[in-house]
C-alpha cells in the first residue's frame, strides 16, 4: 500500500513539474522543485513536533486562527489582528533601539549592518500576518519561544521559524502576496545558517530566486513562484497526513529528472534495482555471508555519492541502531546539495551523517586525507558508483599517495581503478566494498593489469557480477559490480554472469525483484551449480588466464555445440546409401514393366 502510494505522490508532482516547467530547462526546474519539496518535509515534521510539545496551547492557537479565517468580522479576528500590531510594536522597538545603536557607533561598517538590520525588519513590519498556529503561539508567547526553540531542537535537532514554514509560504503564494519571494529568500538563508546545529551552508546555492528564468522582473517572478508553490500545494493536499512518503516521492522525482537527462544523470543518479543489489551485498557478514545480516556496520562511505541514494538504500536494510556514521563525497555542487537534502528527506539526522563537497581523486576532504594510521578513517561498508573511464590528469607525486603507492596509479584514460583503491585504502578488515565500474577494469593491460594482478593475489577480489546492457541512464552499456575484501576466508572468486536475466522497458532495460534476488542468493550461498549463471574460479585457473577477468572466459551463456560422434555418423551414411540402391532397384523394376526408362 505504501509503495502505491508514494508512486501515486511521484506521478502527481511529476505531473505539476512537467506542467509548470513550460520553456525552462528540467535541470533547472528540478532545482526549484526539489527544493519545495524538502521545505514541505521539513516543516511538516517541524509543527507536528511543535504540535506534540505544546499539545493544547497549540491547538488552541489553531482554532483560533481556524475561526478568524472564516469570519473577517469574528472576535477570533480580531484577536489575531492585536496580536499582529502587538507583533510590528516589538519589531518598531527592535528599530528604535538599532537606530540609537547606530547613531552611538563610529564605525561605518557597523552602521552599514545596522542599516541592513532595520531595513530588513521593516519589511518584517510591512509583511507581518499571521498564518498558521505556530505563528499565532509565538506571537502570544513571545517571552517563551527561546526555550521552546531550545526544547524542540533536541528532540528534532533543527528549528524552522513561524513565518518560514510551508504553511506560511504556501498561503502567501496561494494568496498571492508580494512578499513571497522576499520570504523564501530569508527562510532558505535561515535554514542554510541557523535551522540545523551543523550549518548547511549553500543548501540551496543552485535555487536562484532572482534569476531571469523565473521571470523578467521580481513581480514577475514572485507569480511564477505563487504559480508553483500553488499547484504543488494542491498535488500534495490529498496526502497531507503522510509526510513519510515524501522522501520516497523526492527519489522519485529525482529518477525522473534523471532520465530526462540523458548521460548527464550518470553524474548523480544510481538506479534503485542497482543500489538494492550493492546494498544488500555489503550488508552481509563479511567473513560468513550465507549467515545472513551483520549485527552492526561501523561507519558506512560512498566517495561518489551523488544523490545518496546508495547511502540510504543501505540504511534502509537495516535499525538506526546498526549502523554507525554516514560518510558521502560529492564533487557535483548541485548533486551534492540534492544528497544532503535526499538525507534530511529520509529522516536522517543532521548528526548521522556527513556530506563533503569535493574531489574524491585528489582526496581534498580532511577526514580522509589522514596520514596517521591509528587515526584513518576504517569502514565495515563502502559503496561506490564513480564516473564510468573517468579522464583525469594524475600527477606524478601521486604515486607516493598512500591510497596508490601499493598498487600504482591508474591511467590517465580511466581513472576507474583509482576510484577503487580510493575506496578500498578505507575498507576496515572487517568490511565489505562493492563497487560498479565498466567490463574494461577486467581484462584491460598496462597500469590496470598491474593493480588487478596485485589485489588478485593478496586474494582482495572475492566476487564479480556481471549486470544487463542498458540499466543505466548514463550508459547503455553493461558493467560489472567489483566486490572486494581485505580478509576473506574463500581463495577463489565467484563469478556471477546475470547479463541476461532482465526484462526489456522502454528506455532502460529493468531489474525485476527476482533477478536481484537471484543474484543476492547466488553470492550469498557462494553458488555454482548453474555453470551458465556463476562459478567459482580458483586462482590457479585465474593465473593460467593471465589475471585477466573477462567474466565470458569463465562463465559463458552461449548454446554449447552438440558433441560429433564421427564413426557413428559414418556408419548411418553407408545404412542410408544401402537403403537409396534397393529403394532404386525396386522402383526401376516398376518402371520396366511400365515400360519406361529406368532412373540412372
């Protein structure tokens, strides 16, 4: 039902996305989209958190401002238009002592704030109304909204202001106030610098309020955003009391986009069926699979973490118990903000979780560019979905780096086997990496034969799976799924050849829920029994073949020729000779009495 549902949610708003877009380009649009979206979330699970703290206080706010919205002449009215004056009293006594403070100050630099400051707040004044309970306890409890703040910031680790929540904002759009632009600028700048006990800074870097897209002049864009917020206020009224499948309908939505861009999608999207089978891979207990789920996974890394998706598909195979802290790395500047919103999204705390802005090649994240060994980073799950012969241009002091001088650094025409011992150099002993890289990591020479060779040897690859053509919105080729250990109990490798058990879609080719688990099954068990679909290989079998791991040279799906029995066949032709000369005799016997000429 649930899974209906959030289905449901994803076609309503991928049906408001594909309405309101009109000329602008869908990456863009997304952008403004997605962002709607985390606003709705996150005040959503803000005023039901407030709504339990306060219990009656706030019900009270709310019928109260239920019944003075019904009637404009009511007593409910006109005390919530007291409390609005009361409201722009304190903020012109706010104003009064700024103006004394500026007068009293040398600075020009303190009085340019200062400036600022009061200009904002007589915007504040001009804009005040209260529009939703939260707004209305806050006005009639001024004294006490620190300590409230305080409270709720614990229980929900963040905190968004009255006037900034969806509720507000979606009024002033629906009404069309001229201020809604102004307001969304300042509550995504309050939730970026001041919401979360982490600051979120650049949150929202890639949503231009001002920007000539929305429309030539700020009336104009101030409409469009009314427009927007609107309609998305509408396709998400008939799911009002189920906030939990807002996450899911985000992913959505972000699949979407992704497939209407093409190649550019690979830079931050994962396909779920994809994600599901990294995920449940590394899952497992790492020296036992076949025992089923680890009891605990010290720290979880994804270096390429796009989205997040693969962060949280991992998460959600298992109890927030289980699993310690969350790692992603993010070179993408707008993929990087969707990933800490897609976490925030799935109910991630701001604490669980850290999300770095940066370049996983040159290893610019201070966390895991530690040199100290006792203090490096160690992780029981790593999973990763880099960009598929990633050009790059590695320097020579990166063979000294401690992540490739044991290995050797991987070409400039495909950075892949750098992004794998990226990874791998943060694998803790105990810990499970799987990662999905192009067929060419398998059999190519030079540099990568020489890693290959080396972590085949120290017995580091303890499984391949070869994935179906076209899953990808990237790519339509087929590519494979590296599972690497650096303690494991098999010395062999299982070879998993699922490249034809699929079902042809439109676009994309799709994994069914039972091709995952076929596959999760066979490397679980450790499988061999279908010599078309997996096989254990030694490594004395991988060594003859020169360390190379084409996955056809040892399981092939191709129809195997019928064995000739040459002596037998020799044997049937003379039978059938004997057979045409008396079938031939018998007939020109016919013929003769017939008297007609005789076959030669």
């Amino acid at each position: 039902m649930i899974d209906t549902r959030h289905k449901q949610l994803g076609d309503t708003l991928w049906k408001i996305a594909d309405k309101l877009r009109g000329a602008m380009n869908a990456d863009d649009f997304r952008d403004y989209m997605l962002s709607f979206l985390f606003l709705r979330y996150l005040s959503d699970h803000y005023e039901n958190g407030a709504k339990k703290d306060l219990d009656a206080e706030f019900l009270e706010a709310e019928a109260l401002l239920e019944k003075s919205l019904a009637d404009d002449s009511s007593d409910e009215r006109k005390v919530i238009e007291q409390l609005e004056i009361a409201l722009k009293n304190q903020f012109k006594a706010v104003i009064q002592t700024l103006e004394q403070k500026k007068k009293d100050s040398s600075s020009e630099l303190e009085q340019k704030a200062t400036d600022e400051s009061i200009a904002l707040l007589n915007k504040k004044i001009g804009s005040v109304k209260l529009l939703n309970p939260l707004s209305v306890w806050y006005a009639q409890n001024h004294d006490d909204t620190i300590e409230f703040e305080k409270q709720i910031r614990r229980k929900l680790h963040y905190v968004v202001k009255p006037e900034f929540l969806w509720s507000n904002i979606h009024e002033l759009a629906r009404t069309q106030n001229s201020q809604l632009l102004e307001t969304l600028q300042s509550g995504f700048r309050f939730i970026e610098n001041e919401s979360f006990n982490s600051a979120f800074k650049g949150l929202f870097s890639e949503v231009n309020l001002d920007s000539e897209k929305l429309g030539k002049s700020y009336e104009a864009r101030n409409l469009m955003l009314c427009s927007v917020i609107t309609e998305i206020g509408k396709g998400l009224s008939e799911f009002c009391d189920e906030t939990d499948l807002l996450g899911n309908a985000y992913e959505y939505l972000i699949e979407q986009f992704a497939a209407g861009s093409g190649k550019k999608a690979g830079e931050f999207y994962t396909p779920q069926q994809v994600s599901r089978i990294l995920s449940r891979i590394v899952i497992l207990d790492s020296q036992n699979p076949s025992s089923g789920k680890r009891d605990h996974i010290n720290n979880l890394l994804d270096f390429t973490c796009g989205s997040g998706s693969l962060l949280i598909k991992v998460r959600d195979h298992l109890l927030p118990e289980q699993i310690g802290q969350i790692y992603g790395q993010e070179k993408n500047i707008t993929t990087y903000n969707l990933a800490r919103m897609n976490m925030l999204l799935h109910g991630f705390k701001d604490s669980e979780f850290k999300i770095f802005h940066g370049d996983t090649l040159s290893n610019d994240w201070d966390i895991l560019n530690e040199m100290n060994p006792a203090k490096k980073l160690e992780c029981d799950a790593v999973v990763a979905n880099p960009p598929f012969s990633y050009r790059w241009e590695p320097s020579q002091e990166l063979s000294e780096d401690f992540r490739f001088k044991n290995y050797g650094v991987a070409p400039k025409s495909a950075a892949d086997f750098a992004f794998l011992l990226h990874g791998f150099h943060y694998l803790s002993d105990n810990g499970t990496m799987a990662i999905i890289l192009p067929h060419g990591v398998l059999f190519r020479g030079g540099a990568e034969e020489k890693i290959r060779t080396k972590l085949l040897k120290d017995d580091n690859i303890d499984a391949i799976i070869g994935l179906p053509a076209n899953l990808f919105f990237s790519t339509s080729i087929p590519v494979c799924i590296l599972v690497l250990k650096k303690c494991k109990k098999t010395d062999d490798v299982l070879f998993i050849n699922a490249s034809e058990h699929f079902e042809k879609g439109k676009r994309q080719n799709v994994l069914l829920p039972e091709h995952i688990d076929k596959i999760i099954d066979t490397y679980q068990h450790r499988k061999d029994d279908d010599k078309k679909y997996s096989r254990r290989v030694s490594m004395e079998e991988i060594e003859k073949n020169g360390y190379n791991l084409n996955i056809s040279r040892y399981v092939s799906t191709a129809i195997e020729e019928e064995v000739v029995d040459l002596a037998k066949v020799n044997v049937d032709l003379g039978k059938i000779e004997s057979e045409i000369v008396e079938a031939k005799a018998r007939h020109n016997k016919y013929l003769r009495e017939l008297g007609l000429p005789e076959l030669p």
